[in-house]
C-alpha cells in the first residue's frame, strides 16, 4: 500500500521523506517549582509546566500534610520520568526520595536532573505485579513510557517487583510513608505488586487512574483499588487530570466510586483521567488537612 500511495504521488513530481523533527535533537529546561530540569524538548511536561506552572503541586501540599504527622518521612516516587515529582517534593521539604525509572533515555535525564538534590536515590526498573520477563512494545519511549504486552513483540522486558526492589536495597521501611506510582496504566499493576510494603509502611497513596491506558492493557484497575480496603485503606481523594481536588468519600462507597471511575473513561467525559489519593484508616486524621491543603490553593489566584 505503502509503495502504491508513493507512486501515485511521485506521478505528480511529490514523495514521502521521513525525517526526524528538530525537536528531538534538543534539550530544553524546564522551571519545576523552585528547581530547573533539563528535558528533551518533545516531552510534553515541558509545555505543561510552561503552560501551567502549577501543574502536580497537589504532590507539593501532600507531602506537606503528611510530613506534619510523619516529620521523617520518606517519599517513593514509581514512575519518576526525569525528576519533576521530586522537584515538587524539594521544593516544600528537603526529604529523602528514592525514585524509580525504567525507561532508558528518560532515567538518563532523571540521572542529570537529581544532581542538584541530595538524599535521592535513583533505581533502573520496570515494575509489575510478578517478577517475570514479558514480551511487549513500548510506546512514547522517552518521556512518557507505556509497555504494552504482546505476543507478537520481539522486546523482552524483565519486570520487577516493587516489594523485591525494596528488600534487595534494605529500603522497605516504615517510614515510606508517601507512594506515588504514574506508570502509564500499570499503576494498579505495580500496587499489587507491592504488598507487602503497604502492609509494613501504610504509606498514603498518588496514583493515576486512566482507563485509556489501562484498557490498551486489559488492566481492570478499579477491582485493586476497592480491594485496598481489605488492607485497611478507609479514605479516597479524587482529583482531576489537572491536579486539581474534587471530593472525598469512603473506600466503602462502590456505588459512588463506580459511578465516578466510569464518568472518566479516557473517551466522552470532560475528565480525561483522575488522581487518586488513598488514605490507611490509621490516618483519617491527614484527610482532613489534605482537604483544607487543597480548598486553599483552590481559593488562589493562578501564577
């Protein structure tokens, strides 16, 4: 089909030329919060936070309320890209962060970026619910890495555990007490793989809920999240893909959490996706100042 197009149009003097785009040859920085990153131009963030200078600073305000019970918290950011979670962290509190990454190029700018913080510590993985090697293709390599499993692909990717990550480098503690996973639709994937640290660290959890994502995947994420209330998870916060707050309501409440999850589904709604914040019932009392967090900065004018 290809070669036919090509002729068609070389009858009128024409042809298909395939170049790669100037963008893709350079480097841009960045302002996240009070630190500079540098990223590949084509990364999007790079025009979000331009656009939206505020955008993720609800990870900024959460790690503020949790750090007011918890002031030797350690923050675990899945899914790092190249260090805008932990800009965000360092910008409120000079906090450990340990990171992980999997995709190549984007852990190369993770690598550069951490640089200018200390207490970080930065980890090469790809993350899963088993530890295993899967075949599978991966798109938006390089700033937005989405592994898709198939058995037609040619790529074997080794997938770890993030509970076997922890044990390896003696870091499963108690006072990982922040887990933020954005990995592209994986997210429910790697929470399921990492029970053992939620048992022992009750950590709030910041997840992305995409149903886009997870349904390229056959992920049915919203079972693993309903689940967490067997592990003691009572409170859900919802947010928008823009970060920004929008209720609070029980794990109990499925009919709710439903209806909401099936609003969001990554097609017709005005929410392409959420953010959602998963609160252990041993610490109801941080809702509450989550909530006051965000009803401020809703109050604000924007920068």
């Amino acid at each position: 089909m290809k070669r036919f197009i090509r002729k068609i149009i070389a009858y009128f003097g024409y042809d298909f030329v395939k170049i790669m785009p100037t963008s893709l040859k350079k480097e841009t920085v960045t302002r996240v919060g009070k630190f500079d990153l540098v990223l590949p131009s084509y990364n999007p963030l790079t025009k979000t936070y331009h656009s939206q200078p505020e955008f993720a600073a609800e990870i900024s305000r959460l790690t503020l309320s949790v750090l007011s019970k918890y002031p030797d918290l350690v923050f675990l950011d899945v899914g790092a890209n190249a260090g805008d979670t932990i800009a965000r962290v360092k910008s409120v509190a000079d906090i450990p962060v340990i990171s992980i990454e999997g995709d190549d190029i984007s852990f190369g700018y993770l690598s550069k970026n951490v640089r200018q913080f200390s207490q970080v510590k930065i980890f090469k993985h790809f993350l899963g619910e088993k530890e295993e090697e899967i075949t599978a293709d991966l798109e938006k390599k390089g700033w937005n890495t989405t592994i898709v499993p198939s058995s037609k692909s040619k790529n074997m990717i080794a997938i770890r555990t993030l509970d076997k990550v922890l044990q390896e480098n003696v870091l499963l503690q108690r006072n990982l007490k922040i887990f933020k996973v954005d990995t592209e639709g994986f997210d429910t994937i790697i929470i399921r793989g990492s029970k053992e640290y939620i048992r022992i660290a009750r950590p709030v959890i910041y997840l992305e809920f995409n149903w886009d994502n997870m349904n390229a995947i056959g992920e049915n994420g919203l079972n693993t999240i309903l689940a967490l209330r067997e592990a003691g998870y009572h409170k859900i916060l919802f947010f928008d893909d823009k970060g920004k707050y929008i209720l609070t309501t029980d794990l109990d409440n499925k009919e709710l959490i439903q209806s909401l999850s099936e609003y969001a589904d990554g097609k017709t709604g005005l929410i392409y996706y959420y953010n959602l914040c998963l609160v252990h019932e041993e610490d109801d009392d941080i809702v509450s100042k989550i909530e006051l967090g965000e009803r401020i900065a809703g109050t604000e004018p924007s920068a």
